[in-house]
C-alpha cells in the first residue's frame, strides 16, 4: 500500500504518488452512505451521547518520509536529523535555533477538528520565516487543505482514502478569501484588497 | 448598511457551491458521519431533536428589506413559514431537510446571506449594538469595525478548528447593548484625550456551565491593532486552549486557569509578533471600509414633534412611543423597535406573512434597513419622528405594535426542548405561561428583563437576565432554577441562584412573587434590578423560595 502526497510548486499542486506506509495516515474503513429519513428525523434527545472527555493520542500517526525516518520532536532531539515531526501540543519554536539544519517540518494533525498545528505554521512561517518543506500529515482530508495552504503548508500528506484529485483541484481553485487574515507571500489564495 | 461588491458575493457563492460538494459527498459515503459534522456546523447546520435546524448569519445584526424577503421565501419554500431570530442577530430555520440545505444557501447567496460560522468550533457571527450607527449615545460607530472583524474571521485559515467556539462582540455606545460581559473576547471603542479611537479589549467571559464575566486585558488600544491584537488573542486560545473536556474548552476557562493578568502577557507576547502581520490597518483601509456602507439620509426637520391630534390622543401610542423607540442621534428621527413578544407566541418568532409586512414597514419608514436586536426583536434605525404614528398604525394592524420593549413580557427564551437536542426542558411554552401572567400588569411592574434557558448552555442568557429562569432534568421531569440580579449592560453582573429548582408548573407563581415582592420594596420609579442592586438578590430569593416549598 502506497500513499499520496500533495506538493505545492510556486503555487501549484501536484500530485506524488508512491509514499511509503509509515509516511502517511492509513485509510479509515469505508462507511454506508446515510440515510436521509434518519437524518431529517433529527436525533432525539441526544443529551446522553454527549461524552465531554476527549482523549487524543500521544505521539504522531506516522514515522516515515520518502527519504527515511520521520522522528517525533522527542526522538529527534536526541538524534537531529533533517526531518521531524510535531504534534500540535508541541511549540514549534523549539525548532528555531536548528532550522538551518531541518529540510522537512511535518505536524501531525490527529483529527481534523484539531487546528493547534494551523498556528504552528504560521507562527515558523511568519515569525521566522522558515522557507523549506512544511508538511501535514495525520488527518489530512481534501476539505481542510485550502486552509493548510494558506497558512503556509506547502506538502500535505493524504490520509489513505482521501482521492488525490479532489485533493488537487481543491488546492488549485482559487478561492476567494479577504486579505488581513494571512500574509501575502502565504502560496494560496486569490487575496484581493478591500477598496 | 455594508453593500457587497462583485468580490463579496463570489466569495459567498464559492461558499455555497463548496458545501454543495460536501453535502454531496456525504449523501454519497465518502464523507463519514464524523467528517461531514464539523463541515456542516460551519455551515449553520444541526440535527436537532426532530429535524435539522438551518442557522443563517446576520452580521451585525444589519439586513435590508430585501434579505428579509429572501429569508421569508425560505421559511415559506422549505419550512414551516416561520424564521426564529436569536439572542446572536442570527435567525434559524428550526424545519430544514439536509438534502435542500444546499439551494436554500444558493438561493440566499444572491441576496448576499449565507450561514458560514454560524456554528462549529470558529469564530461565529460577529454581534455589536443593534442600535449601532443611530444611538443617540454612540461614541464611536462600531460598524465599520465590525465589518473588519467579519472580513478578518471570515474563512481565517488559522482558526477553524478551535478548541470550541468563539464569540466575539463590539459596543460603541456609552451603554453597553451588545453584552460584551459575556463574550469570549469583546471590544469597546472609545476615544482617547487626543480624540483618536482607540479599544478597551475583553477576553473570558461567556455563561454556560461556567459562567464568567470578561476581564479586561488591554486599554487604550489603537484601533489599527483590532485585528492583530484579536489574532493574538485567538491564537494563544488556539495553541492553549483545553482540548480534553468539552465543558473546559472554552477561553473562559484558559483565562480563569492563567489569571486575567498572565493571560494579558500571554496575548501581548504573541501580539509582539502578529502585531506588524498582513491584520494590521490602517486609515486608507478603514476609509474604503467606511466608503462601503450606503449612505443614508437624515433631513428630517429638526423639531419635527408628533403633533398628529389622533396620536396625542391615543395612550396606545403614547404607551408604545415610550417602550418602542430610542433617542436618534439624527434631529427629527427615532429608533422603533418592532416586538416579536407577543404574550403567548414564542418570542423571537415571526411568520413569514410577518416578514413580509417588516419588510414593506422598513422600506416605507427606514430606508430599506432593519437589524435583529440580541434581545430578539426587530429595529427600524431610520424612522422619522413625523412617521411614527403612520408607522404605528401600520404595525398595530399587523400584530406588531406590541409596546413591551424592556418589560416583562419581553422574555428572551431559546427554542428549548421543542426543538433543540440538548435541552432539558421547553422554554418556549413556559415563556407564553409567564408572559400571559404578567401581561396585565407589564407596564406597572416597568423595566425587568427575563431569560429563559432549556439547558445549561444559556443560549438565552439567563445568567445575565434581571430574572434568569434555567431548565433542568429531574428525573425525567422539566424543573427550572431562578436566578435574581444578572444584568448585561455597563454594571454586567451574573444572576445569584433563588434557593432549589422549582416545578414546571409553579415557576410563573415564583416568577410573579418575585414581582410581588419587587412592587413592595422599590422605592417611586425604582427599576427590578436597581432594587435589587439596592437589596441585594435574598429578599427576592425568600420570595421564590416560599413558593418551592409551597409546590
């Protein structure tokens, strides 16, 4: 099993296929499609599903990048190499004294509701003005990769059943977003000023 | 009010055609249940207890007669002819069926309404005064600025997938109407000695189970940095904010954890940075901003007095003119508000017939323009005093003209266990029970707000109501708690618990105890809730508190 990843070339994504396993988020199992009589039924009186705890793992999804080894922050400071990876627990400013070393950034995002590792990018983008490979991996669906992109992804990791080309053309449409929210170098994005 | 240019409606239209694709997709299985959740609430939908419910965003609480109209044709097409407006200036479709949700937001989108943010884990609806830009004690427009909010949140890549959500609130007024108490981070525009505007920022309030008041994190302001210092507050509640427990993840409970103070150098030390980003503005900015809202005429004669013989002579209308309508800044004009609290109709509900009439109201007498007030009603910014009778007149023969703006029988109330999934009791009938006990002496009693709240996650703000009424389970049966003394305005205060829950049935007894022992203790012309600033909340809570014991 093989998966894809998508990379942004001066503002364009491309497809590469072949990723090893370890590099990406295997694919979830297949759900049934709903049944709308259900849904337009509504749910009931759901106050007994609600569960507050919400636990989330612990250490990255994966291991791997196509050039070897993807360390977690823990793991790679023992052994610095060119690659790491970050939860989005994990400041990413403890990365900028060696970012002349790194050649990958990946932060995981362990679901798509997770958006800690948004502000991570920006914050090494932005504030530090890292200029290699950022990449998401974990839960990286097509829905939330035009958000990534603007803030300053520039590799995106697809979970196993996400489809490359919906994935492709939602980062290749220009999207209309006001300015003031991302800087202007940000890869992404049909920005325009407000006048 | 803000007109959209080509840019803001292909923005709105690409909104829409993407969440087509995502209906799409998970009517087809490729989305799972769990994916398509998070895409759908930013898209204003729930399933509720019986049905999905469909909430459409009103910036600022500003539409036009025409939006108003669109969003009648809506409740008439695809639901039961009726729209409910909220305590947030949005308004919600409580009979929606998912697979229409998608020509219902094309639909929407040609009058330039949409429903992103209006639910999920985001910044939502930006709310401020719904006497904005017309209150005759407005120190500073705050429309401008909250235009600039909605553009800056709107689709903001970094945060939508906060922790939970995110309400955000502006006041430029010497009182506060927007409850920015209450609000994860809110604004009060002001000037300095200088005379330049600048902004007092508050972060951590919010009700729910927590309830807490915003403590002030930063004076003085300059307004340039709304945006970026807004960043820096959401991004330090992004990277910190709790993730483990639902009912801790609001900011509320990252500023309580820190402390007000630390939370503060939190937010300036990320303000450090996001300080000179592309958030940063400036005059030319807001200049173009300002240029963006039409213009609207105020040349009514300056003296203009009500000298109509057959208005001077109704008490009917008296009785309204002085529950109805607020000072205008403008020579000659009035804010009338519209009650949607008929005693014994759900409040905030207006048909769709209603809707229409507002509409037809709005273009005769306010220039087009109408805005959703947080207290659920609906106002005319731009009436001429010389109209009011007119207008009035108008309004009574539709049902319209209730005159209970502020009284009890304006009772905020959420849609409750009638329609909501998570409620624990129905507010909506206790609302009407309340209302139809008070309505004969409303104007006696005078000023005194009610909230009712089907659960504990105050969406009818009961923690900030001068009578806070809040639904809880007890053993399968709706049982209510009361709390006395909460206030939303300049003296924000949280309403103090009346002793032990109290049965569906005897609430309107204690609500009207409550009253009782009001009309005993007020000193002449004496307002609830300056009595029980005067009294303090006990001699209110033994007032309920017989009547428990009583049940």
């Amino acid at each position: 099993m093989s998966g894809v990843l998508l990379r942004l070339q001066a503002g364009i994504a491309i497809v590469e296929t072949g990723l090893p396993e370890g590099a990406f988020k295997p694919a979830r199992a297949p759900v049934a499609p709903p049944d709308l009589a259900v849904v337009n039924a509504g749910q009931g009186d759901s106050r007994s599903k609600i569960v507050p705890n919400v636990a989330w793992p612990t250490a990255p999804s994966i291991s791997a990048w196509e050039r070897g080894p993807l360390p977690a922050l823990a793991a790679w400071r023992e052994a610095p190499g060119p690659a790491v990876v970050l939860l989005g627990s994990e400041d990413p400013r403890q990365l900028v004294p060696h970012l002349d070393q790194l050649r990958l950034i990946a932060i995981e995002f362990p679901r798509a509701t997770d958006g800690r590792g948004l502000s991570s990018a920006r914050i090494l983008r932005e504030e530090y003005g890292w200029q290699g490979e950022l990449r998401a991996v974990g839960d990286v669906l097509v829905d939330q990769l035009a958000h990534m992109a603007r803030c300053g992804f520039s590799s995106f990791a697809l979970r196993g059943d996400q489809s490359a080309d919906v994935g492709r053309a939602a980062l290749n449409r220009p999207v209309p977003v006001y300015r003031f929210s991302v800087a202007a170098a940000a890869p992404f994005g049909a920005e325009r000023a407000v006048s | 009010m803000y007109q959209h240019d080509a840019f803001d409606r292909s923005l709105i239209a690409a909104r829409a055609e993407q969440f087509r694709d995502q209906v799409a997709r998970y009517l087809s299985g490729a989305l799972s249940e769990d994916e398509f959740k998070p895409l759908r609430l930013q898209n204003g939908i729930y399933i509720e207890r019986h049905a999905p419910m469909l909430r459409i965003a009103i910036p600022y609480g500003v539409l036009d007669s025409r939006q108003l109209r669109a969003l009648a044709h809506v409740a008439r097409a695809h639901d039961r002819g009726v729209v409910h407006f909220t305590t947030r200036q949005n308004v919600q479709y409580n009979w929606i069926r998912l697979e229409e949700t998608p020509d219902i937001l094309a639909g929407l989108a040609e009058v330039g309404l949409h429903a992103i943010q209006t639910s999920g884990s985001c910044i939502r609806n930006i709310t401020t005064d719904a006497f904005a830009g017309v209150a005759a004690d407005e120190i500073v427009d705050p429309r401008p600025y909250a235009e600039l909010l909605r553009q800056w949140s709107t689709l903001h890549p970094e945060f939508f997938a906060l922790a939970r959500k995110f309400k955000v609130a502006i006041n430029g007024a010497a009182e506060d109407r927007a409850a920015t108490a209450v609000h994860d981070l809110a604004f009060d525009l002001y000037r300095n000695d200088a005379g330049d505007v600048v902004v007092r920022v508050k972060a951590g309030g919010g009700q729910g189970r927590t309830p807490r008041l915003a403590a002030v994190i930063r004076e003085d302001l300059p307004w340039q940095h709304l945006l970026t210092y807004s960043e820096a507050v959401l991004r330090v509640y992004n990277r910190y904010g709790r993730r483990d427990n639902i009912y801790k993840a609001r900011i509320k409970i990252l500023v309580d954890a820190l402390g007000a103070d630390a939370f503060a150098r939190e937010v300036e030390a990320e303000f450090a940075h996001t300080g000179t980003g592309p958030a940063l503005l400036d005059q030319a900015t807001l200049d173009a901003i300002v240029a963006r809202f039409r213009p609207v005429t105020l040349d009514a004669p300056a003296a203009a007095p009500v000298t109509d013989l057959a208005a001077a002579a109704s008490s009917d209308f008296q009785t309204w003119l002085h529950r109805n309508t607020a000072p205008h800044r403008a020579p000659g004009h009035a804010i009338v508000t519209l009650s949607l609290k008929v005693p014994g109709a759900a409040p905030g509900d207006a048909s769709d017939t209603e809707l229409e009439t507002i509409a037809a109201l709005a273009d005769r007498y306010s220039q087009g323009e109408l805005r959703v007030s947080h207290h659920q009603n609906i106002v005319l910014p731009y009436v001429r005093r010389a109209d009011l009778h007119a207008l009035w007149q108008e309004a009574v023969a539709a049902g319209l003209a209730e005159a209970n703006i502020g009284l009890s029988t304006d009772i905020i109330a959420c849609p409750g266990g009638d329609f909501c999934a998570l409620a624990n009791a129905k507010s909506i009938p206790l609302a009407k029970a309340i209302q139809l006990m008070l309505a004969p002496r409303a104007e006696e009693v005078g000023p005194l707000r009610i909230n009712i709240s089907g659960c504990i996650n105050a969406c009818a703000h009961h923690h900030v109501g001068h009578i806070g009424i809040l639904g809880v389970d007890k053993r399968d049966e709706e049982w209510f708690q009361i709390l006395v003394g909460g206030r939303s305005d300049n003296a924000a205060a949280l309403g103090s618990l009346a002793g032990k829950a109290v049965h569906r049935d005897a609430v309107p007894d204690a609500v009207s105890r409550i009253v009782d022992r009001y009309l005993a203790l007020r000193t002449p012309g004496e307002n609830f809730i300056d009595t029980v600033g005067r009294l303090g909340a006990d001699p209110f809570k033994d007032a309920a508190h017989r009547v428990e014991e009583a049940a």
